[in-house]
C-alpha cells in the first residue's frame, strides 16, 4: 500500500487531533479551529434530494473563498433545495480527512496534499475528487533587510505551514532545484525550514526567528503588511501560471449513495465561481464577512486586497498539476510513490459545466473508469 513517511505520518496524525480536540475552543484569527455552524444561511426550501442533510466541510481561508461565499450567500443551498447543507469548519486538512473517513462530513474544500494522502492510506477507497475551486494564491514573502534575491535563501530560516503539506512540498521541491540540500523530516540543510502554524507565522517573522516564509494567503498578504517583500509568487513556476490550491472532494459512499445531491454541490460551486470571477468586489466583502462571522476578525484592506487579485477561481482541477505535486513529494522522500488512479470522477462536474455551456474539464489519465 502506498503510504506516507513514518515520521510525516505521526506529525500528521498530531495536527489531526489537535482541532478534533479544540473542537469546544473559540475560534480565533483566520485559521480557525475546527467549527460545526450547523446551519445554513439560507433555510432550504424545494423538493428534498436522495438525502435530508449534506454536511459541507472547508477551512476558513481565502483560498476556500468559493465555499465561503456559496455558504454566505446560500448560493449552494440555493442548488439543493429541500436538502440541508450544514457547514464545518477546519484548519487542517488531515483533520478534515479524518472527518470524511469518520462520516462526520460528506463534501470538502480542501488542498492537493491531503487529498492525496487521503486516497493513498485507504488504498483508494476513502475518497474522490470531483471538482476544482483556486488556483495560485502562495507566495515566498522575506524580510528585504535579510534577503535580497533568491540566492540568499541559502542560509536563511524559512517557515512553511506544517510538515508535508502543499506549501511545504512546493517549498521542499524548490530548494532541491536551486541544488541545495534539506533534510525534508527535521528541515535542517542548507535552508532551515521551520514548520509554523499559519495563524502564528506573523508573529514569528516580526520576532525575527523566521526570515521569511513560502506561505498561502492571506498569510502571506499579512506579511507583507508587516514588512516583508513578495520574492517569488509560486504561480511563475507553472505553465500557464496555474496550479491546484484547493480540490472538492466526496466520501466515496456519499456519492454512491447520494449522486444528486453531489451534482447539486457542484452546480452551487460552479454558480458561485462564476458570481465571484463576475463580481470580485461584491464576493470579496461577502467572503470577508463570512470570515468575520466565523472567526470574529475580518481581514483588512491591506491585507485581503492583495491577497484576492491573486487567487484565481476556477472549475477546473487542474489534474496535471496535482500530479506533478505528488510526485515533488515523493522525490522529497515525504511520500511513497502513490497510485492515484481513480482518484478523480469528474462526470458529475462535466455533466454541470455542460448543461452551464462551459467546457468540459480533463482528469490527467487519473480518472476512475
């Protein structure tokens, strides 16, 4: 069976208990913890689907923008009519895998890494991918009086958000093609790779113990308000300037079990890309307001306009891409080779992009058959 590094493997198990855990915590900054709403915005009303209740997962972030808006405006609600959609909220993505493997939610925003090491460790049988969300959005921001250019890296400490996870990877794989060494496990090399919770990086780059960061936003928007200067915008190193930042994906039974009502998320999902790519202002206050409602902190300008012109919201997967990251993974040794074919099912999301007149979406040779 393919499986994750034995030391990743317990690092990740840790940060999956410690939000299952907090889960009575109040929520505090942008990352916060793991939260059940329980409702929706908007009270369902129509005919009611295969099922009474779709439990709805994602993290309150700007690069899960597209389920704070749907959630905000009831722009999925909206699609499932009768059916209920309750909403919880994480701040890492092991712990919403482990939600998903547990029942405890059906549908999830969620980054390429966990995704993929959640298909890997249950041998393909825990979950599908089944549609895209944001592309870009992750940036390497330094303190300017350290560092100057992308050679002085060397040397310096750098925080990614945690161990093995998709701005680590990305950050690991680039190192290795500057042609320095880490090691990928303590982070200790020719670059020192500190793993520091998001919600703290802030803190740690005006302390100094950090010179700089490979971050998502709006952390990295955060730093730059605080000083920092924007060295490398990770888009620049994709064709096309695309890369997957955020997937949707189902528990497997769930979309046995209930296609209609995961055709029905999707259509939400893609109604509301296409509200926020035709309103950017609108859906950028809605999305802040979700944020504060959650988090009790809404973003400010400084902060949240930067960081939204550099997100990109999309439909489409990016499937090649998701690839390409598992396997700067496996080169990083923080991943055995895994097997991901199957770990896509893209015919409800073609079949709504189609009825919508958009064009259909590729799933890369990694499609379920």
């Amino acid at each position: 069976m393919p499986a994750m590094n034995s030391a990743l493997r317990r690092g990740l198990a840790v940060v999956v208990a410690v939000p299952l855990l907090a889960l009575a915590a109040p929520a505090c900054g942008y990352g916060s913890q793991a939260k059940d709403n329980g409702t929706a915005n908007v009270a369902a009303h129509g005919k009611k689907l295969s099922a009474g209740t779709v439990r709805i997962g994602y993290f309150p972030n700007l690069t899960h923008a597209t389920a704070l808006v749907g959630d905000e405006k009831g722009l999925l609600q909206k699609e499932l009519g009768g059916t209920q959609a309750t909403y919880s909220q994480f701040n890492a993505g092991p712990a919403e895998i482990e939600a998903l493997n547990s029942g405890s939610i059906d549908i999830g925003w969620i980054g390429p890494s966990p995704a993929i090491n959640g298909y890997s460790t249950t041998e393909g049988k825990g979950l599908r991918i089944i549609g895209g969300s944001a592309s870009g959005g992750v940036k390497l921001v330094v303190n300017p009086d350290k560092i100057k250019s992308l050679k002085d890296v060397k040397g310096k400490k750098i925080a990614t958000p945690q161990l093995g996870n998709t701005q680590d990877v990305a950050f690991l794989n680039w190192v290795s093609e500057q042609g320095w060494k880490v090691d990928a496990e303590s982070g200790k090399g020719d670059v020192s790779v500190v793993r520091t919770d998001n919600k703290i990086t802030p803190d740690a780059y005006k302390s100094g113990s950090v010179d700089g960061a490979w971050v998502p936003e709006p952390t990295a928007s955060k730093l730059v308000a605080e000083g920092g200067k924007v060295l490398l915008d990770e888009a620049d190193l994709w064709p096309d300037k695309k890369f997957v930042i955020t997937n949707i994906i189902v528990s497997q039974t769930f979309l046995k079990e209930h296609p209609d009502v995961v055709e029905a998320v999707l259509r939400g999902s893609v109604k509301t890309n296409a509200w926020i790519n035709a309103h950017p202002d609108e859906a950028k206050a809605a999305a802040n307001a979700k944020l504060e409602e959650l988090t009790a902190k809404p973003l400010p300008a400084e902060v949240i306009d930067p960081a939204w012109k550099s997100i990109r919201f999309t439909d489409d997967p990016l499937a090649a891409t998701l690839g390409a990251e598992a396997r700067h993974a496996v080169d990083a040794g923080l991943l055995e080779k895994p097997d991901l074919k199957g770990i896509y099912d893209l015919a409800p999301l073609n079949k709504v992009l189609k009825a919508e007149g958009e064009p259909e979406v590729d799933d890369a040779g990694l499609g379920v058959k």
